[in-house]
C-alpha cells in the first residue's frame, strides 16, 4: 500500500499511524543510503523552509538547514529577534504570512500550544522541532537508529530512565506504536503526562507492545535492550536544577545500572548530555553508547519528513 502524507502537520506522533510511522522510517532509511552513495535526492528544488527558533539548538538547527538544502530547497532561520512575535503579532498572523512566502514551517518553541496555533492557521505543513509536550523528529530519530543496531522494533525492552519530560513522551507514542515494549523509570511526581500514558497503553493494546511505568530504574532496566535518557533539568527549568539533582541522582545510568540490562543492550541519549549528572562516561562513551549515530540521524529522519509533507513523494 502506497502511504502518502503530503501537507500533513507533523506536531505530535500519536497523529500517525503505524504504517505511516514506518514510511517515514523506511524514506529516512532510503535518504541515509542516497546521501552516503552521494545519489542526488533534490525532491524539494525550489521550496523554502521557515525555522522559527524561540529555544537554541545545535542539533535541530543544523539538522534541518543541511537537511533542506541536500533536498535541493532553502531554509529561512528566524529567531525571537527575527519577527514581529516579540513585539505583540499574533502566532496565527504570523503563520498566515508566512504562508504566502514559504512552503513548510519548522518551529522550536517553548509551549506547545504554539505549534498546534501555527498548525491551525497556516496554510502549509507544520513540524515541531521541540515543545515542552513533544519532540517527534527525535524519535523518529531515535527509532530509525534502534531499527539499524537491532534490526527490528517490535519486541524489543526499551527503558527510559529520568524525567518525564517531552522526550519521554515521543519515544513512548512511537514505541508503543511500533510494538516495543517500552517501560519508563521516574521518580514520584516526574511522570510523563497522565494522557500520554493513556494513549501508550492504547497504543500497546493495539500493536502487540506493552507499556510500564515504574519508580525503581534497576528493576526497570533488567533486561533491557535499550537504555534511553536525557538531562535532568530542561531548558527553562534552570531555577529547578539543584533540586532535581538531588532527586534524579538514583536514576543516573551508570555502570552499575547498566550491569543489569542484556550484555549487548544500546545506549540513548538525545543530546546535549551533562555527563556526570545524568549519565556518567563511562557509559556514554562505551561500545554500547550509540548516541551520535543517533544524532546523525536526526537529518536523515528529518529529510524523510520534510520530502513526504512538503513535497508529497509516496512510499
């Protein structure tokens, strides 16, 4: 069956279906292949991206304009200082202007309820870089890396240790999605959103997976395939830094946790890592640590999504 999601929003994945989460999978496979072949793949040429930048970025920021631009289109960075936002224009006026000059938008924000007002008022696709419910293209990221150092998805214990937080809830939607069994370590009072855990419980239902939520990360990583984690304190939570140390500091992945998990189980992490807070070294920089495949991945993910609802390829 041929998938299309040709001016589709990207802002959340539990938007998606399983099929459609595995077509953008199997393009950023294809686009990972033409880009190492050095095969042109310029199915954007012409198109203009607008990247909105409330937050700093390394990662997404650079991802995406390279990512543009092997797509054989431009991408117009735009921060806070950039626009009129800061000086009072709507979101929805924003995104209604911008619709006439670009043909996709991509927006890093704090609130998520920006992204869904662009989504609402635009008249082209919407991908979010990041809000504080949801970070899709790292997931999608995240599990284009998993399929390649395991060869499947489906069935497989992928553990997230540390705070509920955007991250949490992507890699649980897309994993339940795609039929892992996907558990998150959290202490008391840090869980991911009460409606993400519904919707991961649904989603297991329905795929074959399984969803766990648990307070105790050893008991959590027993087994594991994948141990997956992120700071502690994001971005915006600085005033909360010191405190969320000591609460966090038995959910630090380190060679004592890992011990517990399969020999050859993968380490996770979206990046930028405060080594010694949340991960020690030794892990993030041991054989199992898959942390900067992962980061290369964001492009070719992005380049996936960016091709299917900007310039409508099928697959």
């Amino acid at each position: 069956m041929v998938v299309s999601l040709a001016g589709r929003d990207v802002l959340c994945l539990q938007d998606f279906t399983r099929e459609e989460l595995e077509t953008i999978l199997k393009t950023a496979e294809m686009m990972k292949i033409w880009n190492k072949i050095g095969k042109p793949h310029r199915v954007l040429e012409g198109k203009t991206l607008a990247m909105i930048f409330q937050k700093p970025s390394t990662r997404t920021r650079i991802s995406f304009e390279v990512g543009i631009y092997q797509l054989g289109g431009y991408g117009l960075y735009l921060n806070a200082q950039d626009l009129q936002l800061r000086r009072g224009e709507t979101i929805a006026d924003t995104a209604r202007v911008l619709s006439r000059y670009v043909d996709g938008i991509m927006a890093r924000v704090y609130a998520h309820k920006d992204v869904e007002d662009l989504a609402k008022y635009a008249s082209v696709p919407v991908i979010n870089g990041l809000s504080d419910f949801s970070h899709p293209c790292q997931a999608l990221a995240d599990y284009q890396t998993i399929l390649e150092k395991k060869g499947r998805i489906a069935g497989l214990k992928i553990v997230y240790v540390g705070d509920g937080n955007n991250v949490a809830h992507s890699l649980m939607i897309a994993g339940t999605k795609l039929g892992a069994n996907v558990v998150v370590a959290t202490p008391e009072g840090y869980e991911p959103d009460k409606k993400v855990i519904k919707w991961a419980e649904q989603n297991a239902a329905e795929s074959g997976g399984s969803f766990e939520l648990l307070h105790d990360p050893i008991k959590a990583v027993k087994d594991a395939d994948v141990i997956y984690t992120d700071v502690w304190a994001s971005m915006g939570q600085e005033a909360e830094a010191e405190e969320r140390r000591k609460i966090f500091q038995p959910f630090q992945v380190n060679k004592d946790l890992v011990k517990h998990a399969k020999p050859d189980y993968i380490f996770m992490h979206c990046l930028p890592a405060h080594r010694g807070e949340e991960v020690t070294d030794d892990v993030v920089d041991s054989p199992n640590s898959v942390v900067f495949d992962e980061a290369e991945n964001r492009l070719h993910a992005q380049k996936a999504v960016m091709a299917l609802v900007m310039g409508g390829i099928k697959v």
